[in-house]
C-alpha cells in the first residue's frame, strides 16, 4: 500500500492540473464568445433573427473552435519535435517548419491561383515536411553538447528559407499576401473557411497513440533501439506529424510563434518528460494560451484588433529569454 502511495498522488496532482487548466480554458471560452465589437450575450443563442445570433453562429463560434484546435495541435507538435530531437528549444518556429509551409504557400499560390483551400494545403504540406526534414539532417551533421547552438541553426535555416519565399513573393507581388500568412490572425476566420483544421484531430489521436514510443526516443538511439523501438522511424513519424500540422495551421491562419516551444517547456518543468502524461495537458495549455492572446487582442485596442500572432510573439519572446537564461544559468549542487 505504501508503495503505491506516491504513484497515487502523482496521478492525483495530475488529475488536479488537468482540471485547472480545463478550468481556465472553460473561462477563456466564454470570454472569446462574448468579447468583440459585436455586442453578444449568451441568450442571443435563443434570437436567431439577431445580428448578435448571427455574429455568434458564423463568426464567434467557429473562431472559438479554430482557436482551440490551432493551439492545441502546435503544442503537441511542439512536444514531439522536442522528443524527437532530444533538444528544449525546438520548435516548428525554430526548425524552419513555419517558413517552410509559408514557402509552400507562395508557390502554390503561383502555380494553382484558382485553386481551393485544400490544394494550396496539400504543397504547403510536402514543402514544409521537406524542410523538416533537411533541418533534421543538417541536427544530424552538428556535433555538439550546447542545446542553444541547435535552435539557433533552426532559426537560420529559417531564415533562409522565409528570404526565399519573400523573393519570390516581391518577384509575383505577393509580400502583402504573405505577411497575412506569417502573423497568426483569428479574425478571417468564418463558418465554411476554417474545417480544415479538423484534420489536426487525427494527428493529436496519433500523438497520443505514439506517446509512450515517443517518450522512449527521446531518451536516445541506443536506448529505443535495446527496448524493440524502431528508433528512425518514430522519428520520422513524429516529424511527419509536426510538420503537418503546421503546414494546415499556417494555411487557415497563419504562424503562431514560439507556442510550439514555451508551452511544452512550462508542463515539462511541472510534470516531467513522459509524454502520455503530459500530452492532455499540454494541449489544453496550448489552447488556452492562444485563447488567452485572442482575448487580449481583441481588448488592448478596442473596437480594433491585434493579432494573435503578435501577442503570443511578445509574450513568447520574454519566455523564451528566460528558458534560456534559466539553460545557460550554472547549476550548483
């Protein structure tokens, strides 16, 4: 009985967290339906021949669900790039994933302009899986013990790559189309354009299924291989998963800096690095994270709107800052 005993509070803590931040994004749910320049109460849901039922049903809605499933799913990605490559600060926006979807994005804009949503996704996907997978094999090709200097090769591959994509966007006058897909924005969002992203469902249940396999790559080659895990082709799964996901992200609503990276790093410093234990919670975090700077962006400048993309950068940057200062810091015994 004893020995059970810390196993028991362990699941109890995690029953607890689970339910604070269900609890939180609950709040947050409520407060991105009624918060706007519409003026909507909840009993508009029993009116439908208001404009308030109608801002409800084809815009506040779907953007609330837009939300919850782009936050989630980059914070799973984000959990498994960071199993995967066995460093804290890799992302898809440090991986060069986010540039390279956007790269997809311009060429199949060139290439199919009347082309619908779903073709335009389907380059973004191969582009930004191929620019994944070049990050990783440049990861492979770095030797080195500094968990900095590989974020940081990250973020000059991508910066290679967004040079790319804006040459040949100025080159077709396409940077204004550009700048909408490189900053997160919620506010395009509408009934009959943001399904797509219910494709993240199936990724988040494969993250899920894989969690345990994930966990144990992220613990080395040698290690996965003595324990029968097909030690390469869970790394390439979970690459997969990550970089699709964030190619129908960027496609419905642009990049969400550094949410893929700060998100999993705060659950990791309160539940550890198991990641069927830290998944659930990660993604209602990284749901309520983005819901929380639509929230803020809606209200900082009211009647107008900041992009969710430029809170969750600001906010993300000072993290950031000090996920690596608290890295770098000499650790005393």
């Amino acid at each position: 009985m004893t020995a059970r005993t810390p196993l028991v509070s362990s699941r109890a803590r995690d029953a607890r967290l689970l339910a604070a931040a269900a609890g939180v994004l609950a709040v947050a749910s409520v407060l991105s339906l009624f918060v706007g320049v519409v003026n909507v109460a909840p009993w508009s849901l029993f009116q439908p021949d208001t404009d308030a039922y109608r801002a409800l049903v084809i815009a506040r809605i779907p953007r609330l669900l837009a939300l919850l499933l782009a936050g989630s799913s980059m914070a799973v990605a984000g959990v498994i790039m960071q199993q995967v490559t066995r460093n804290r600060f890799v992302s898809p926006s440090t991986a060069g994933t986010v540039e390279s979807a956007v790269l997809g994005i311009v060429l199949a804009t060139i290439w199919l302009p009347g082309a619908p949503l779903m073709a335009r996704m389907l380059v973004a996907i191969a582009t930004s899986l191929l620019g994944t997978f070049l990050f990783l094999q440049l990861l492979r090709r770095i030797r080195t013990a500094d968990s900095i200097v590989v974020p940081l090769v990250g973020l000059m591959f991508g910066a290679v790559v967004s040079a790319i994509a804006a040459f040949i966007a100025y080159h077709y006058d396409l940077l204004q189309l550009v700048d909408t897909w490189t900053t997160g924005s919620f506010s395009r969002v509408l009934r009959g354009r943001y399904e797509p992203l219910y494709a993240v469902v199936a990724g988040l249940l494969l993250a899920y299924v894989y969690a345990a396999r994930f966990t144990v790559v992220g613990m080395g080659e040698r290690f996965a291989v003595n324990l029968g895990v097909h030690y390469h082709r869970i790394v390439n799964l979970g690459l997969a998963i990550a970089a699709i996901t964030t190619a129908i992200v960027v496609v419905v609503v642009g990049a969400i800096p550094f949410l893929g990276l700060i998100v999993p790093n705060v659950v990791a410093m309160w539940l550890g690095d198991n990641v069927r234990r830290t998944l659930p919670i990660t993604a209602l975090a990284g749901a309520g994270f983005v819901l929380v700077c639509d929230v803020i962006g809606r209200v900082i400048r009211h009647p107008y709107e900041i992009a969710v993309g430029t809170i969750a950068g600001v906010i993300g940057c000072v993290v950031f800052l000090v996920l690596i200062l608290r890295a770098r810091a000499p650790r005393t015994s």
